[in-house]
C-alpha cells in the first residue's frame, strides 16, 4: 500500500497484487480504475470534500457517516485518499473474503519494512491510527500505543523473535477478539 511521502502516483507490482488478491478485481480492472481515477482528479488524491462526492456516486444507498469513512481509510494520515486507501475500502466495505483473507490483507496494509514482519515501531503506529480514528485523542497510561504493542507482541509472538508473522498475526488475531477489534479496521 501506499508508503507515507510518495510521490508517483504509478501503482507498484505488489500493490497492483495486494489489490487483485484483496479487493476481488482483476489486475486490467484495477488499472482501468485507475487510470480513470488520475484524469478525474490529476492529483492522485481526494480531500474530504471531494473524497465525500465521489463516494456518494460510488455508494449511493450507502448511509454511513461519510467523515467517519474518510477518517478511518486515509491510512498514512495526509488529510487525503488515494486510490489504493480508495480501493481498500471498497475491497472491506465489500467484507471481501474470510477472516483470514481480510487478516492477510490488513498485515500487509501495515508492513511498512516489507520484510513479513510487524515490529514494534510498526503496530505502534498501526495502533496510533487505530486510536486517531476511534476518537482517543489522550494516547497515554492504558491508551499509550508504544505499551499495547510491546503487550500485543508478547501475547501474539510464539517465535521470541519480538516481532509479529503473518501467521502469528493471523492467528492471535482470530484467538482474542479485543486485538481483533483494535487492529482490523471495520470502515
């Protein structure tokens, strides 16, 4: 998925994969909505506003507070959406897949070091996010993100290594429904 302060708006093979595999669309009907996408907005990007428009054209029957939507889907917190954050949320808003499918998507969501791991630093800021969008605005004591992952981590790593595989992720995930709640988006 998009990495915070990229530039090019071109989607990258294993995007291009992560959404085939994901979001139920074939690789030519994602590229076809993309390149539809950059000449609607050249940006790459939609703001709220604009962002609320296109998604009352693509979900008309959708009641769903729109701000809300917006606030949980713009992954790397830029205050826009771009079309991966975009097709993310039409791939979880379609409750794509099982729970596994939907795990193994959201662990690679938040992969940043592509190396098949969650470390520390990384579900630190997974769950800082999580924390922005659910409204918990004084991050501190039980709240505090850096002290939940080391409490995640040690729950969920059964190789010592400190940080979480896919699989660990998976399975933790699916054994204890509060990380669950905390970790997957429901947007």
């Amino acid at each position: 998925m998009p990495k915070k302060g990229r530039i090019h708006m071109d989607l990258t093979p294993k995007e291009c994969d992560l959404l085939t595999a994901n979001a139920s669309f074939t690789e030519q009907e994602i590229q076809e909505w993309h390149a539809d996408f950059l000449r609607q907005f050249p940006s790459g990007t939609l703001d709220k506003k604009t962002f609320s428009d296109y998604y009352q054209k693509l979900q008309p029957n959708d009641e769903t507070d729109i701000e809300q939507i917006f606030d949980r889907v713009d992954i790397n917190d830029d205050g826009t959406i771009d079309f991966n954050e975009l097709l993310a949320l039409i791939a979880v808003r379609k409750k794509f897949g099982n729970i596994e499918q939907r795990l193994d998507f959201v662990f690679d969501l938040w992969d940043d070091s592509d190396d098949g791991k969650i470390d520390r630093k990384e579900l630190t800021n997974w769950i800082s996010a999580m924390y922005y969008r659910a409204g918990v605005m004084d991050q501190k004591n039980e709240w505090d993100p850096k002290k939940r992952a080391k409490e995640i981590i040690a729950k969920l790593d059964i190789s010592g290594d400190k940080k979480l595989s896919k699989q660990e992720f998976i399975n933790g995930c699916k054994n204890d429904p509060v990380i669950y709640g905390l970790l997957v988006p429901h947007a």
